[in-house]
C-alpha cells in the first residue's frame, strides 16, 4: 500500500512539472491588446477637417448666448418704455418723448424715434409721411432680427457638409491602405481611415442637428417679438393720429412752438 501511494504521488509531481513550461509559455501566444483610446484621442485623430468643425461649434455657441440676451421682449418692446411714451404723447411732450427714446435701446424706441425726429425737423408733414417712416423703420428691424436668426441655419448646413469632407477624406485613406502592400499593418491604417470617417460624420451631425433645433427656436421667438412691435408701433401712430388731428385745428404759429 506504500508503495502504491508512493506511485501516485510521483506521478501528480510528474504532471504538474509537465505542465509548468505549458502554463508559462501560454501569456506569450496571447497578442497585446491596446490601449483604448479616449473620444478626446479619437477628435484629435480625426484629421484636419476637424479645425473648421471646432471652430464652428465656438461660434455656434456664441451665437446662442447673444440670441439668448438680446432676442427676447425686453430687448424689443418694454412695457415701461410704452408706459412713458403713453404718458408723453397724451401731454403733447415730443422733444421729452424723443429724450426718452435717445436713451432706450430697444427696437420700439428706435422706431419712435425716427418718427419723432421726422416730425420735429418738419412741422407740417402729414401724418401719412410719418405713418411711412415708422412702417419703414419697423421693417428694418424685423429684417435685422430675421438675418440674424439664419446664421444658425446656415451653421446647420454647413457643419454636417464639413462632416462628409473629413468623411470622404478618411474613406480615401481606407482604400489607400487597402491598396499598399505593408502586409498586416494593412488593417490597421484601414480601421484608422473608417475611424477618421465616422468621427467626421458624428461631429458634422453634433453640430448641425442643435444648430438647426435652435433656429427653430430662435426664428419662433423672433417672430412673436415682431407681432409685439407691430402692435407696439399701431399703438404709438394712433396715439399721434389723435395729436396730428388737434394740430390741425391750431395755428401754425402755436404748432411752431408746440415743437
């Protein structure tokens, strides 16, 4: 019985000192694998296409804060504005109504201010002339407020057009590098063209898709803004329509004086 133990355990040694050099040499038929690389890595890499599509998405971003602080009803109609305007119209007080509109920036007083500086430098215009300027006046602010809004629209255009360039670029290096003859290295330099390919695409479509969601949003806020100063503006002309026609019953002399 000795014996036979002695046997078993001589040939567990035996079969684990066999398998030592098998288990040793298994790590060095199992290939490297590298490192992952990060999305920051893989922008970086993506080729020169990606400077304009950087450069666009901070100038998108720029354009949304300003968009943000300047288009917005404060910056167009203020009710404290059309409260003093009311005020001054109905004492007949153009020169201080002017005052007041030299320093207001929003869009109405620029308006009222065109038609107040109209009609103080020529007293005997009618109130169809005047009616002009302000239609003219608002126009031009409508059309300012609408041009700039289309900036991200054309960012929204643009960015996913860059995107296919760096697209058709990294397809390009693909079947370059399908055509060399570098052996393996082959594959490598092909999975870096489509990577290139696909990274361009995804950062033209980042940029182009919220551009476009945000000039939806923007030319929507616009547009209401527009109405307001539309019907801000008819406020503003009926209330001159009342003075223009007790102008008409005095003198000239007082009109004169009036201004």
């Amino acid at each position: 019985m000795k014996i036979l133990f002695a046997l078993i355990a001589a040939a567990i040694t035996t079969a684990s000192l066999a398998q030592t050099p098998a288990t040793s040499a298994t790590p060095s038929l199992i290939p490297d694998i590298p490192r992952s690389t990060t999305v920051l890595d893989a922008l970086r890499n993506a080729g020169p296409v990606m400077v304009p599509l950087f450069l666009l998405s901070i100038f998108f971003v720029m354009l949304v804060v300003v968009y943000l602080m300047t288009i917005r009803r404060g910056a167009v109609v203020s009710s404290g504005f059309m409260a003093t305007a009311d005020a001054l119209l109905r004492k007949r007080d153009f020169l201080g109504l002017l005052a007041v509109s030299n320093r207001h920036g929003e869009a109405i007083a620029r308006v009222v201010q065109k038609m107040l500086d109209f009609t103080t430098k020529n007293p005997n215009a009618d109130f169809g002339q005047v009616r002009e300027i302000a239609e003219t006046e608002g126009s031009r602010v409508a059309a300012s407020l609408n041009n700039r809004v289309t900036y991200l629209a054309d960012i929204g255009m643009i960015a996913p057009l860059l995107g296919l360039l760096g697209t058709v670029f990294g397809i390009i290096t693909s079947f370059g590098a399908l055509g060399a003859d570098v052996g393996s290295a082959r594959y490598i330099a092909l999975s870096r063209g489509i990577s290139q390919a696909l990274v361009n695409t995804a950062t033209g479509l980042a940029i182009g898709i919220p551009a476009m969601v945000f000039y939806a949003f923007f030319r929507g806020r616009s547009q209401r803004l527009i109405s307001e100063l539309e019907s801000a503006t008819t406020h503003i002309l009926a209330l001159l329509s009342l003075q223009f026609e007790k102008r008409i019953e005095r003198t000239p002399v007082l009109i004169e004086d009036e201004l």
